[in-house]
C-alpha cells in the first residue's frame, strides 16, 4: 500500500490521485526506513551474504507514544566476523542467529567438563582451542570424540609426525647459522634420572627427546656414546656448540665429545656458573648474617594475622618476595624487596594500634622491630643489593632465549667485575672478596676458546676503542678456534682477519661501523661481511649461539605437569612423546612473541641501580661507614699501598686493564682474562 501511494514501480501500479505533496512525503519515509534497516545489519567487508529483505515498512515512525517505540532489536554480525578474510571458519547463518539461551547452554556444557576434569581455567588460552572447538561444530550434531585409547596411541603417534614437520623447517636454519646441542639431567617422581636434550638456533628452541639415563648416568664414557647418537641425529656438522651441566660426569663427557668432534666447543651452562657466583656470595659471613636477620622480619609479618592485615591496608602495598630453594639471586631479589617496604614496616612497628602494641611484647615482635627500626641494617641492605646488580644483569643476559648470548659472555662477566669495583670507589679491601669469587668460577668453569672467540668476532667490541679484543688470550682462543677448521680455510680465514681488524673492503663504510652497536652481530655479518666470506660464515655460526641451558631447566616444567604424582606410572617413550608434542607445538607461537625489553643490554651491566621493579633513584650511600664496617672482617694488615702495582689475583691470571684517569677510563689492574 505504501509503495503503491508513494508511486514506487515494481510491485504494484502507482496511485494516481494521491495529492504530489503527500506522495513525496511518503517516498521520503520509505527512504529513511531502508537506511535504518541498512544500518542495523552491519556485516563485514568480506561478507557476501543475502540481506534481510523481510521489512514491509510498517514501523514508519508518526505520532507515537514513548511506550510504543520499542522496535525488535536488530542483530549485530559484525562480531560473528572480527577476523574478516582471515578467519578460517567462517560461521554458519544458523550459527550466527542462535538465541543467547543456546549460546550459554552450549558454553555451560563446556564449564561443566572443564569443572568435572579439574582442568586449569587459562587452559582456553591455548591458541589451539578455539581451532578445536571450530572442527567440532563443523562436524554437526551426533560427533563422538577420540576415546581414551585412540588419544593414547594412535592420536599421540599422529600428533608426533605432525609436529616433527615443524622441526624439519628449522634444520635448513641450524645448516646455516649452526646450532646448540643442550643436555642436562633431571630425576622425575619415580626417581629415574632423565637426561633432556634441546636444540638452540636463532629462530628458537626445539626439543629433541628424553633419554632414561639409568644404565649410563655415571659413566662418563657412557654419557659421551649417547651425546654422539643425539649429535648425529641433529648433524655434526650443524653443531658448533654443546651445553651442559657442570657436574664432573658431565664434564668429562663433553671433553670427550669435543676430542671426538674437533669443530664442536663444550662449555658448561653460563646462567648456571653465574648462580654458583651468586651462591658463593650469600655464603660470605657478612652477607649471610644480613639475610639472615632480614629474613626474621618477613617470618614476622607473614606469621602474625594482624601484622599481616595492617600492611596489606596500606596504600600502594605489594607483597614482600621471599626467596626461592633453588636460584640464589632470588635472595637478593628479597632484599631488595625488603628495602622497597622499608617505610611501611617502620610505620608498622610504630603504629598506635592497640593490638599490635599488645603484639610487640612478645620476644619475637621485640627482635624484629629492633631489626626493622635498625638504619645500619637498611644501609647494608641498600649496599649489598647494588653490589650484586651487575652480576644480576649478567645474569639475566644469559638466561634470555630471545637473543644469542654467546657473544655477550666475555665482555659481560668484565663489566660486571667493574661494576662492583666502581661500587667500592676501587678501594681494594671492600671489592676483593666479591672479585675473587668471580675470577674462581671464570677460570674454572667459563675460561673457554669459544667466548673469547665470539668476544673477537662481535663488531660491537672490535672497533670499541676500549676494548681488549687484542690481549694474547683472546687471540690465542681465536686462533685456537680457526686452527681446528679444514686445512683449505684456515689460510683463507687467516687473511680475511685482517680487512674485519682494519675496515677494509665492505667493513670500511661509516654505516658498519655504527651499525655494530646497534645490530645483533650475527645480522651484522650477514650485511656488512660478504668481502670476507670464509670468515663471515665461521662468525655467523659462532655469534648465533647461546651460553647457557636454560631451555632445558624450563622443560623441567613441562615435565612436571605431565608427569604427576597421579599419573606417575607413564612409561618413558609415552612421556617422552607427550614433552615432544607439547614443547614443539608451542614453536612457532614462541617465535612470534615479543619481549618488552632488549635481552642484550649489555652496556648496563656494570650499572648498579635496582634492577627489580622501576629504577628509582638511590640515596647517598656512606662509603665511609662502609668501609669501616668492612675493616673489620678484612683487615688490611696485608694490604699493598700502592694500588697500581697490586693484583687482584695470582700472577698467572691474564687479565684486561680496568677504568683508570690514564687510559681512556681502565685502570692498571689486570682482569681475570
């Protein structure tokens, strides 16, 4: 009727005695209900289906009253379809019209099998889940899921030859830029010592299989014959560096496998000698006692209700973290928490409140408040916090999987020494204990050819005026590494030394040189490097490796949500096909994330400010104090007065020149290199 008065052709005749200013008035009114309904039915650009035409144009809008207004809500699509062309399942009609009561019917069905299974809540994160629950609605009513067996035999063997597709993509990588061989040792509930093994390359870590060590654990023979079957799987000539534990069976056997594999360099996990350096210096009398005591406060407050209460009151509180059973910087990492909650405790000791007051009668409350109201306590915790940031930054270098580490190691373990020594203002007395700790792990753990090598090789050290790329030692471990090369690049290798040493040829344009501060190494080989190709390819398979194997250590974990103590009667291959399926499914989801700061900041290692939360900036500290309270427990009756003639160590270390007035900022003092 509408149409037929407006004049509309198509279904009807037009009117001819309707008035024209009417007829006008009424094809206006159509108009404006055809674009209300266009606006209610958003689709997305890629949507190409049919468009509600059922509107008849009975809700044009006159004298209504407010009650009859209501119009039946149009429905949104546009949510049906947030990844345009990029979703791969497009939804049904059917899907996209369903009720809010079915939508929640079917969304409490998949609760209730989460709830019965006690499966953990973030197990929907997953980036598989939703795929999952995509094929299952695409299979339609009446779909029966894999039974128990099928998901323990048949699937997992399935899932196993999917998954190793995806680590056929990486060998193409670990043929050009080489690889890390990880291994290290593990026991799980039922006491059998497992042996991991993860291979490192730039584009991420793969986990290669788990080996039940029972038979061969402590020989060091036998260890070697399984490290050279895992090295044959992955290619002797794909791996340029084998990480391990630094337990003595482990040692040997990575000795052995290096003499059987001359190219392969072994070296224990570089995270881990810098946790023993850790360890060794909460073992100092001073810094021992100091945790000691601190560690009563927290006892103090988490042990009391109301204490407990009346901090968590206050403003901006954030809970003291307590230290961890196994990595020792987390003792530093309480401290320095401690010290962040400073003004909240005093304020708790002091309160008025008559409760607490009945509270601090007691002989515990007593202590701890004489420790809590103790400003030189503070100030040893203040002191020894920044001691150790140095180290903790190294620390935290070479625990990144993010970057290669390798070739950070060298220059990092001596600005960490100079950080400390910075810390005590060079005097001698204050710093030693804490550098001789550092020079014993070095030399005996982390004194091998290959950092030295990768130390050379990083073009952010060799054109730094300071650096100390030409002490014997580093050339000794360079020419060490090149010497064990075939007969026809060692010569070749030799001369294309020099154009890297002096600029020359594609190392001379300004733009290499400010890029080696400012690239990964290994990327800046491949831009600036191609004059030299012998050495560029040597350079790029040492600078993409990593130190540590620290990978290893995380896989634990998988592990250990496998294996429970419910489902502790898994045989080893069962258990060893479900770590492999689930450590390299997450992959490629692993190589796209993203971190929010830059693993390889080395620059800040020697840096002494908190290196916990925000950095803020520190007050005073009282060196004289500190140096006197020091005295005591390292007297200086031995002491050579002469600084410029002393040495940190025995005369047989060969260490690189430290930060003086004469030298462009080293002092006289030998490093532990």
């Amino acid at each position: 009727m509408k149409q037929h008065l407006a004049g509309v052709k198509g279904n009807t005749d037009a009117c001819s005695q309707i008035p024209g200013d009417v007829r006008f008035k009424i094809l206006n009114t159509l108009k404006e209900i055809e674009n209300k309904k266009k606006k209610k039915l958003v689709l997305d650009d890629t949507n190409d289906g049919p468009e509600n035409q059922d509107g008849d144009g009975d809700d044009i809008e006159g004298d209504v009253r407010p009650s009859q207004k209501r119009k039946k809500k149009g429905i949104d699509l546009h949510e049906y379809f947030k990844r345009g062309v990029h979703d791969p399942t497009q939804p049904t009609i059917k899907a996209c019209m369903q009720s809010k009561e079915r939508i929640h019917d079917v969304d409490m069905s998949v609760a209730l099998w989460f709830y019965d299974a006690c499966i953990p809540m973030n197990a929907v994160n997953s980036p598989l889940f939703q795929p999952m629950m995509n094929k299952v609605a695409s299979m339609g009513h009446g779909y029966v899921g894999p039974s128990y067996h099928a998901l323990r035999v048949g699937l997992l063997r399935d899932a196993k030859v999917q998954v190793s597709l995806i680590i056929d993509k990486f060998r193409s990588t670990w043929a050009t830029t080489g690889c890390t061989l990880m291994a290290d040792g593990w026991k799980d509930t039922r006491q059998r010592p497992l042996v991991n093994f993860l291979v490192y390359c730039p584009k991420g870590i793969t986990f290669l299989k788990s080996v039940d060590a029972s038979d061969i654990y402590a020989s060091a023979e036998n260890l070697c014959n399984l490290f050279v079957e895992v090295v044959g799987m992955v290619g002797p000539e794909n791996v340029v560096h084998f990480v391990t534990d630094s337990a003595p069976n482990y040692k040997a056997a990575g000795k052995l496998l290096a003499e059987k594999f001359p190219t392969i360099a072994w070296s224990p996990c570089a995270a881990h000698c810098i946790n023993l350096i850790l360890e060794d210096v909460t073992k100092l009398p001073s810094v021992h006692n100091l945790a000691h005591r601190m560690s009563k406060v927290t006892i103090f407050v988490y042990n009391h209700k109301s204490t407990l209460n009346w901090v968590r009151k206050r403003p901006g509180w954030r809970e003291i973290i307590r230290p961890g059973e196994t990595r020792f910087a987390t003792t530093f990492i309480a401290l320095q928490s401690l010290y962040q909650h400073k003004e909240d405790l005093q304020a708790l000791v002091t309160s008025t409140d008559a409760e607490l007051k009945q509270l601090f009668k007691t002989s515990k409350a007593k202590e701890a408040k004489l420790i809590i109201l103790d400003e030189r306590m503070w100030n040893e915790c203040l002191i020894i916090v920044k001691i150790m940031t140095p180290i903790i930054r190294l620390l935290r270098i070479c625990d990144a999987d993010d970057k290669p580490s390798l070739p950070y190691v060298y220059e990092g373990m001596y600005r960490a020494r100079l950080g400390i020594k910075t810390m005590f203002r060079k005097r001698k007395p204050l710093y030693q204990p804490y550098t001789n700790i550092i020079d014993r792990r070095w030399d005996h753990m982390l004194r091998h050819d290959l950092h030295a090598a990768a130390y050379y090789l990083n073009p952010a050290f060799m054109y730094d005026q300071t650096s100390v790329c030409e002490k014997p030692e580093v050339m000794s471990g360079l020419m060490s590494l090149i010497g064990k090369q075939t007969e026809n690049s060692k010569t070749k290798l030799v001369q294309e030394l020099r154009s890297y040493r002096e600029r020359e040829g594609s190392f001379s344009p300004d733009m290499a040189l400010t890029c080696s501060k400012t690239s990964q190494p290994d990327e800046w080989w491949r831009y600036f490097g191609y004059d030299a190709p012998h050495l560029q390819k040597l350079a790029i398979r040492i600078l993409s490796q990593t130190a540590s194997s620290s990978g290893c250590e995380r896989n634990w974990s998988v592990f250990e949500r496998i294996h429970t103590k419910k489902r502790n009667r898994l045989e080893h291959q069962r258990l060893n096909d479900l770590v492999f399926v689930h450590y390299n499914l997450r992959l490629q989801q692993r190589s796209k994330r993203k971190r929010s700061y830059d693993p390889v900041d080395y620059e800040s290692i020697d840096k002494t400010e908190f290196w916990i939360v925000e950095e803020e900036e520190a007050g005073e500290l009282e060196y004289d104090e500190l140096e006197n309270a020091l005295a005591e427990e390292y007297p200086k009756d031995h002491e050579d007065t002469n600084p410029e003639k002393s040495n940190d160590i025995d005369e047989d270390f060969t260490m690189p020149p430290e930060e003086h007035e004469g030298n462009g900022g080293r002092d006289n003092e030998d490093w532990l290199l």
